[in-house]
C-alpha cells in the first residue's frame, strides 16, 4: 500500500504506526515494515508518500490486518490518504469498508477505471482506493551473523540492513530489521510452537549442543520478506556482502 500525507513527516509517522507490531506471523498475525519512501513524482496524488508491505500466511488473514491497521493507523493519521501499492494479483478491501466510517456522507469518485471513497473527517477529507492488490509472495529469508562480540554483530547487521533497504520490493520487518532471539521450531513447553535456538546461543555452549565455535559469543540474524525469491536473492547478497566488506 501506499500512505501519502503532506509532507514526509506525516506519511511516515502513519506508515510506522500501520506497521507497527508485526515482526511476525508467529504472534503478530502478520508481518510489516516499510519498503522505501516516495517522491511527490511516484504517488497518485502527488504528495509525499511511503510504500509499505504486509505479509501474512493467507488471504482472510491478510485483508483482516490491511483493513485494521489502515482504519487504526492511516485514517486517523492527519492529513494522509491511502492507495493501492500493487495494480493486479486478487484485489482485496483497502478503504473499502473504511467508507463506512463517514456515517453517509461519504463519496464515492471512479478515476481511470480505479474508485475511491472520500470520507470526510475533522481536518478535512480522508481519500482513498477501494482495493489494492494481493499476490502470493516469499517470507521468512534469513541469514545470521556470528561474531566475536555483541557489538561486532550489531555493527555487521547495521551495515547489512543499510545496503538490503535500498532493494526494491523487500522488507525487514524485526527492529531495525534485526532479531537477536532467533527461534527453532518447537520447545520443551507443549504451548509453545517455536523456542530459543540454543544451538546459536553463545551463554549455553557449555550445556547443549551447539553449533558455535569457541570464539563466537554473538549472533543475531537477519529476516527478508520480498514479492518474489529474485528479491530476496537481491537483499541477501548484498547484505552478506556488507557483512563480510565489514570484516575484512
């Protein structure tokens, strides 16, 4: 989708809280972050604007979180408007149903063969597309960092995450695009589906079975979210390469 707003400040402060909470499927329903920021030139209204991407495990659960945070987060957010991010795929509910939120005194406009729907709220109007596009995707591409010290992981992973973001198409939906409890799939506890990855936690080498190197007493891994697997080849190889161009 794409959030635009008077100025980049404002596009920007709804396109975090919209992706907020979303680092992962496992317990945030869906994953979130933001793809890059738009000129005036790349929007459909010629304001400053922020792509963002969300990605969940299906399609009921998907438009369930499009529909959520954009009423939560982009329609409360002054001065924004909302649009389609991706023309094709399955179109699914954008502000569609947001349209309601205007109590009957919303407008219904078809520019281009595309509707909108201009709600009026409190500092004016709130316009957005109906729909936006889904299309099957990729999630859950990673690497992990292993490094002599907590710092030289974080500094690797800065240095990955600063050249991945300038790829198209894809998104690093942890903190700062960087998780530090990485996860295995299930655990001691029967309520629980994934645990901590004790096989790369530097403090248990001594009491399980570890894949860690005696030097190692740092990891920290990177996830990649992308439309498609070329664009997480993309981000994956230049944020190793950032990585490595780090330590060498």
């Amino acid at each position: 989708a794409i959030i635009t707003a008077q100025n980049e400040k404002w596009a920007m402060i709804s396109a975090q809280a919209m992706t907020g909470f979303a680092t992962s499927v496992i317990a945030c329903g869906c994953e979130a972050g933001i793809e890059r920021v738009l000129s005036p030139d790349e929007t459909p209204d010629g304001r400053p604007g922020v792509a963002i991407m969300i990605y969940a495990m299906g399609g009921k659960g998907l438009a369930k979180q499009l529909e959520t945070r954009a009423g939560q987060c982009v329609l409360t957010s002054p001065t924004s408007a909302l649009f389609a991010g991706i023309e094709g795929g399955k179109p699914i509910p954008l502000g569609k149903n947001l349209r309601y939120f205007g109590d009957g005194f919303q407008i219904a406009k078809k520019i281009g063969g595309k509707r909108y729907w201009r709600v009026p709220v409190m500092d004016g109007e709130f316009l957005t597309e109906a729909t936006t596009g889904m299309v099957d995707s990729v999630g859950g591409g990673n690497f992990l960092v292993l490094a002599e010290s907590q710092p030289q992981a974080l500094a690797a992973c800065e240095a990955a995450i600063e050249e991945m973001r300038k790829i198209p198409n894809v998104i690093m939906p942890f903190p700062g695009g960087v998780v530090r409890s990485g996860s295995k799939v299930g655990s001691k506890y029967a309520s629980l589906g994934a645990s901590t990855n004790d096989a790369f936690c530097p403090t248990l080498k001594g009491i399980t079975k570890t894949d860690l190197s005696p030097e190692i007493e740092s990891v920290m891994e990177i996830v990649i979210d992308g439309l498609s697997k070329e664009d997480i080849d993309k981000a994956m190889r230049v944020g190793i390469q950032a990585v490595c161009d780090l330590g060498a």
